[in-house]
C-alpha cells in the first residue's frame, strides 16, 4: 500500500504544477498587458517630466485615463516587474504562441502610446534635422544651433549644448526621418524601435535555439523585461538598435559566418560605440579558429563606416571616443558609484573616483579575456563586461542595463541573467523613495 | 555514487530548479577559481544591495527635508502654489535648499518669483527661511539674474553686486 503511494506521489505533483502553472502563467500575462495599457492610456493624458513634452502624437487615446503621476507610475512599474518575475519562473508553462502573443501585444500598446520617460529621441531628431534640414555637422554642434527649429524645445534641458555621441550609421540612419515632420520623424523613430526590437526578440529566439536553450525563456525574458518594455521601447531608445546589431553578431557566430558575425559588431558600434565590447571576445574565442576572417570582416566594416563617417562628417564623425569620455564624466543620481559614494558618506562621486572605476573595470575585462582565452563561453564573457560597464558607470540610465541582457538569456551561464535581473531590480527599487515619502 | 558527488551532494535541494544547479556543478567543475569568482560576484552584490538600500532611505529622508521646504514657502509667501521649483546643493554637502515661485498666479516662472532659502532641521514640518532673492519672469535661478536679497542670503553675497 505505503509503495503504491510512493509511487502515485510522484506523478499527482507534476500533474497538478502543470494544472495551475499556465493558468498563473497566463494571468501574470495578462496583468503584464493590463499595466502596460494603463500605463500608455494614463500617460496619454500628459504629465512632465514622466511624459516628456511633446508633439501630440496620442491624443487619440486622450479621455480614457487619467494624468500619470509618479507615484502611480512606480506602482505601475513595481506591479510589471513583479508580474514579470513571476511569468520567467513559470515560462516553461507558456507556449510559443502565448509568449509571441504577450510580448506581440506589449510591443504594440507600447508603439501606440506617447514617447516615456526620456527626451533622448528628441535629440536623435535635432541631429537629423540639423544635418538634413539645416545644413549644421551635429558632431560639431548641439541641438541649441537650430533653435528657431521647432524640435528645440523638445531636446532635453542637458543636451542642448552638447553634439551628437551617436555613431555615424545610426546619425545617418536617422537622415531620412527628418524632412518627415516632428511628427513623422517620431512616429519613424518609434517604427526603428520596434522593429530594432522585433529584430532583436528573433535573434534572442534563434541564438536560444542554437544552443540548445528554451526560447520562450529566452524571449519572455527579455521582450517582457520591464526595463526593456517601459524604458527602452517607450522611449523609442537607439540601444534597441545597437542590441539587434549585437544579437546579430551572435547569431551569425554561431552559423559559423565570422567575418560577418565581426563586421556587425562594428555596425553596431557605429550606432552606439559600447557595443564594440563585443569584439576582442570573440577573436579570443576558442572555437574563433577564424579570427583571421574576423579581423578582415572587422576591419572591412570600419574601414567602409570610416569613409562613410568622414565623408558626411568629416573627421569629426569618428571622434566617438571624445564623446564618450564626455558623457562618462557625467554623473547621475542612480548610478551604483554613486550610492557606493553615498554608502562611504561622500557626498558624490569625485575625479578619483572615476580613475578607480575605470581600474577596477580594465581588472574584469582583463580577468574576462583571460576566462575566454581560457575557453569560458564569450557570449557569457561579452555579457559580464557589458553588465560591468554599466555597473561601473557614473551615468547610468534604465536602458543601459538592457545591454547585457539577450546575452544573458541566451548563455548557459545563469549566473549572468540572475546578475543582470538583480541590477535591473536594485535600479527599481531606488527609483520607489518617491513611493516611500512623497514630495508634495 | 553520481549523484552523491553531484550538486545534490553539495547542499543543493534534489528539487532546486535547474539554473540553480546549473551553475553549482559548474562550480565544482571550476574549483577554486569558480568559487572566487562566485565570492566576489556575491561581495558585489551585497555591496550594491546595501547602497541601493542605504541611498532609498537617504532619499526619503531628502523628500521629507523637501516637502518641508514646500510647505515651509507657502507659509512664509501665503500662496497655495503647486509649482514649486526647489534647488538642492547639487554637491550634497548641505541641506541648504532654494525654493523658488511666482509672486502672482501664473504659469511656473510665468511671473517675477520669489525664492527662498531655507537651513536647518525640519521642525514641527516646516525649515527656517535663510532670507532670500527675487527673479524676473522666465529665467532660471542664476546667480546673475537675482535681485533685492534680503535677509542672511544678501550678507552672503548671492545676488550680484
């Protein structure tokens, strides 16, 4: 009798999990859509800085919402992030069709809606328009050149003086968007985030399968990632861009095409620089017995981006690095130096404090070359330096911790999505103090 | 035997999901250098938990200091005003805020302001107002657009001369 239990027991516990599994996981689903659309249809209703200013382009979702404060907005954020947790423990219990589906919907609420949360595209405007529209280098000069142009008063109060840090594919990528309108080129740049996303979900999906992982965890966890949805696909981040770039040279590396695989990694640097992190990993792989093709599809591409970038903006289109030196001495209030500093009762982040960031992130990288020369998995190596950056970075924005993730849900190396969910959560959770004591 | 010496064996549940395991056999795979690794990436991470909780405390001490600034301006100025610009020491070293707003209803910075400074502890809600300056219509709160100090502000020189 005592066996004949024992061996019942076994087969009621699954059979009941797979009962209730894609049940919850379904319902968690449909609270991830629900927020989503509360979400679009409150800020549709307008509220700065929340809804930054901007052409109308949702006021045909007007009157069903109401204005998005903040504290609704973190209730919001904190309910999508729980919903998502919940959905990436049970995504073995969704079906393709129903993760397609959920993250199909997510996307599409998300485009519809006004731009969230960041001006950004609105400087991605300004330096269309400037080059197309007004004749003006935007690595040469900020948004403030063409003041009398009707973006201005859009780009955020911080960029106004400041040229492009954008690489010369994206800058030109943006050309054709600018004789559109302000309205149009939006409604474009929103088009080039989603489909930079779309690109992005189908290369997690396929790179998952090549190695053997689920796709629908792969996919669920990063097309449903509330970082991803809110702030990347909200407001309309070219990081969605660079990602696709990179889930391209990832893809293409595991089909074995290297010189192809190379050369994307230097297009997507040339839509935003960081992703070129990707690059000594993959020469140093073990399985790159190719790096001679990869050095020459590198080398093809950035010598074609080079001509390209010099021949729209002289030389001033390759000074990325310049750029990028500028924009690391910034300082914002959520990035982890800060709190660090915080922690040790500095008041902020000093110059020092910078040279001993960019130490410690040379050691990782260097220990990070070392485990792939090693024969560490450099997907997972790329990831690590990726999360690393952002970590040690004194400007750190929600989109910038997006980048480690498709690699983290497509590597073996687990360790990688928990580090980077774990970040992404320490991010929110910093943002809820107006939750917790509300200035009014 | 296998499992024995397998991740079960090293104190892992035989039920713990399997990207919990994943990463232990790993680790018995890897040695020593695994098990550094996993030190420091759990030293980092508690180290990024306790700021991430030690800066959300910090800054809802900061939220009440400013809604006591707030309240502290609409006391001393007699108009319920919603739009309030507040300055903080950017450099974090004091708790000296500026709280800046229109003299007459308008849109924010639609009409001359008046900006308060404000010292000390929050007591019984509200600051002690340090003195302070004017702002014509639609600027920001710059040194050299200030006028008429007054108070302690105007001993310490932040309106130009």
């Amino acid at each position: 009798m005592s066996v004949a239990i024992e061996r019942r027991e076994p087969r009621v516990a699954p059979a009941r999990s797979e009962q209730w599994a894609p049940a919850l996981a379904g319902a968690l689903a449909l609270v991830l859509v629900a927020v989503a659309a509360k979400l679009v249809l409150d800020a549709a209703e307008g509220h700065r800085p929340l809804v930054p200013t901007s052409p109308d382009i949702a006021s045909w979702l007007r009157g069903v919402g109401q204005r998005l404060e903040y504290r609704d907005l973190l209730i919001l954020l904190l309910v999508f992030t729980g919903a998502y947790a919940g959905l990436l423990a049970l995504a073995r219990a969704l079906s393709k069709r129903a993760a397609l589906v959920l993250i199909g919907a997510l996307h599409a609420i998300i485009f519809a809606g006004p731009i969230l949360l960041s001006t950004d595209v609105f400087s991605y405007i300004a330096y269309a328009r400037m080059g197309v529209e007004h004749g003006l280098n935007p690595y040469v000069h900020g948004p403030i050149a063409i003041y009398h142009d009707p973006v201005y008063r859009y780009v955020g109060q911080d960029w106004k003086h400041v040229a492009t840090a954008y690489g010369p594919l994206y800058t030109l990528l943006s050309y054709p968007l600018a004789p559109l309108g302000l309205r149009g080129a939006l409604w474009g740049m929103k088009l080039e985030a989603l489909l930079a996303s779309a690109a992005t979900l189908w290369l997690v999906w396929r790179c998952a399968r090549a190695r053997q992982l689920d796709p629908v965890i792969a996919i669920v966890a990063v097309g449903a990632n509330p970082l991803y949805v809110i702030y990347g696909l909200g407001g309309a981040h070219n990081d969605l861009i660079m990602l696709a770039a990179m889930m391209a040279a990832v893809s293409l590396t595991l089909g074995g095409r290297d010189a192809a695989a190379a050369a994307s990694v230097v297009a997507g640097a040339l839509v935003k620089v960081t992703v070129a992190a990707l690059l000594p990993f993959m020469l140093l792989a073990r399985r790159a017995r190719h790096a001679r093709a990869q050095l020459l599809g590198a080398a093809v591409a950035l010598g074609l981006g080079a001509v390209m970038a010099v021949a729209a903006f002289g030389a001033h289109g390759l000074d990325l690095i310049a750029a990028l030196n500028r924009d690391a001495a910034f300082v914002s209030s959520d990035s982890f130096p800060t709190e660090i500093a915080h922690l040790f009762g500095k008041p902020g982040v000093f110059p020092v404090d910078h040279d001993l960031l960019k130490a410690a992130l040379v050691v990782i990288v260097a220990h990070l070359l070392w485990r792939t020369w090693r024969g560490f998995d450099w997907i997972a190596a790329a990831g690590w330096t990726l999360l690393a950056i952002a970590v040690t970075s004194t400007w750190l924005l929600a989109w910038y911790i997006l980048w480690p993730l498709p690699l983290a849900a497509v590597t073996r190396d687990r360790r990688l999505l928990v580090a980077t969910l774990a970040v992404q959560a320490m991010f929110i959770v910093h943002q809820t103090a107006p939750l917790l004591a509300p200035v009014s | 035997m296998s499992s024995a010496a397998g991740p079960t064996g090293r104190g892992l549940p035989g039920g713990a999901p399997g990207w919990l395991r994943r990463p232990a056999a790993r680790l018995a795979a890897g040695g020593r250098l695994g098990l550094l690794e996993a030190s420091v990436l759990v030293l980092a991470g508690l180290l990024l938990a306790t700021a991430t909780v030690n800066d959300l405390v910090r800054q809802t001490h900061v939220n009440h200091r400013l809604t006591a600034d707030l309240r502290t301006w609409r006391a001393y100025t007699r108009h319920d005003y919603r739009n309030l610009n507040i300055n903080q020491d950017v450099r974090g070293q004091s708790t000296r805020d500026v709280v800046c707003g229109n003299t007459a209803p308008g849109a924010p910075k639609a009409r001359v302001q008046l900006c308060l400074q404000m010292m000390g502890p929050v007591r019984s809600g509200r600051r002690s107002v340090s003195g302070g300056w004017y702002l014509p219509p639609r600027v920001e709160n710059v040194r050299r657009y200030r006028y008429a100090c007054f108070g302690p502000a105007a001993a310490e020189h932040r309106c130009p001369p």
